[in-house]
C-alpha cells in the first residue's frame, strides 16, 4: 500500500495510526540522504544513508523506486517490501507522487492512496503546527501544486479531516483490496484441487 500526499497532507500520522490499529500493516522504512531531523531514529524512520551509499544502492539494483525531494535522494529498499509481503503483511510506504507512479509501474499490485487535507487552510494549519518556517511551507505549498496535479492517477483518494476516519478510510481500502479475486487465486486452486482430490469419494 503507498500512500502519497503533499507534505503536511497527514502520511507519517495515518501510517502510525494505520500500524496501531492492525498489525498486518508493517511500514517499510525507506533510506534518505537527508541529515536525522531531532527525535528521528535510525532503522526506525529512515535508514540514514550518505549520497556514496545511496548511489551504490541504486546501481546495485536494490532499490524499487527512488526520488529526489526538496534536494534529497530518497528510496524504497525492495527487500524490505519483499520481506513484509512473504510474511503475509501489507507492507505500508509513505513516499512521494514520483515514487508512487513508479512503484505501480514496476509492481501493478500495489494499491495507491492520495491524502488531501479538506481545504488549504487547514493544509497551512498543520504545516505551521508541526513547526515547519514560514519559507518551509511555502516551498512545501508550491511543491503541493505539482502533486495534487497527480492525484487523478492514483487508485483511491482519502479525505483527511478528521484523523480517526481518515485512517479508518485507508484501512477499509486495505481491507477490501485483500478479497480480490485475482489476490487470492492459490486459494481458488486449492479449493478445486481438493475437489478433484475427492472425486468419486463424496
Ligand atoms: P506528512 O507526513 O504528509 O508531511 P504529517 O503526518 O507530518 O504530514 O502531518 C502534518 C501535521 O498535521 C502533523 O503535525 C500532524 O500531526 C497534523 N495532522 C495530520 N492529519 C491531521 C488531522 N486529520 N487532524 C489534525 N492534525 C493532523
Ligand atoms: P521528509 O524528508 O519530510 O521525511 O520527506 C519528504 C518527502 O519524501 C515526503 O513526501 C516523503 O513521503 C517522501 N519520501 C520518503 N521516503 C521516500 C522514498 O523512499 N521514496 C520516495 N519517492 N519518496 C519518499
């Protein structure tokens, strides 16, 4: 599941609210050589990597997307989405338009949701109240711009007014894109090979 939406749009709060909620959601912490912001956590909420290390990872291949924001490199490591989706969890990214578009390019089955504060003023709110300077949000407010240019292209949008909702939204999305049929197929054939299994028997 990648979620996308302009900075201040609500990713990081709906992603840990959607890993309280349901431990089948595991977030897939991605690199960024960007310097640790005070409280962050190295393996925790980024892997902090230097722009050598970063390079390597891309040549190497070991990268499903990456992006260049606000002057940083940032990328989705394959192995950890790979990891949570063999141990039969839904792997969570928060990750850029950019990165959105070309995750669902190179793995179809991933679902997109865009998240869009109700109005601009309450987008400006929470920039200002996450205590982001006032060049900060302009930036991030022209940035804004060009994404939500992109929204049409992503598989769901997400109102986030009220948090509680919002993440009960993307958790219903979640929850519905598991039962589709074409997800579940081995379980169809497994139906159908204890029917044959059985034949003459019953
Ligand atoms: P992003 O990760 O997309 O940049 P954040 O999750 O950091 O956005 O949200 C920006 C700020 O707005 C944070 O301070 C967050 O707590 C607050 N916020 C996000 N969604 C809501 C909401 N529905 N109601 C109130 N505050 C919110
Ligand atoms: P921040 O530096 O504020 O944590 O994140 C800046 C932007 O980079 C956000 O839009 C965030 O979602 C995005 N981002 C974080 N990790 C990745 C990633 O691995 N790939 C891409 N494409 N964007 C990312």
């Amino acid at each position: 599941m990648v979620i996308s939406a302009p900075s201040g749009g609500g990713k990081t709060v709906v992603r840990s609210e959607l890993l309280k909620l349901d431990r089948r959601f595991v977030f897939s912490v991605t690199c960024t050589t960007r310097p640790r912001r005070p409280g962050e956590v190295d393996g925790k909420d980024y892997y902090f990597v230097t722009v050598e290390k970063f390079g390597k990872l891309r040549k190497e291949g070991k990268l499903l997307e990456w992006a260049k924001v606000h002057g940083n490199y940032y990328g989705t490591p394959a192995k950890s989405v790979a990891d949570a989706l063999k141990a039969g969890r839904i792997p969570v990214m928060t990750i850029d338009v950019k990165g959105a578009r070309s995750v669902k390019k190179v793995f179809p089955a991933a679902v997109t949701v865009f998240l869009l504060p109700p109005d601009l003023k309450t987008l400006v709110q929470r920039l200002r109240g996450r205590g982001e300077a006032p060049e900060n949000v302009a930036v991030r407010l022209e940035t804004a711009r060009a994404e939500i240019k992109m929204a049409a292209w992503f598989d769901y949008l997400v109102i986030n007014d009220r948090l509680k909702e919002a993440v009960l939204e993307v958790a219903a999305i979640a929850d519905l894109e598991t039962r589709r049929t074409g997800r579940n197929l081995d379980k169809v054939k497994d139906f159908g090979s204890q029917l044959n299994g059985a034949k003459g028997r019953l």
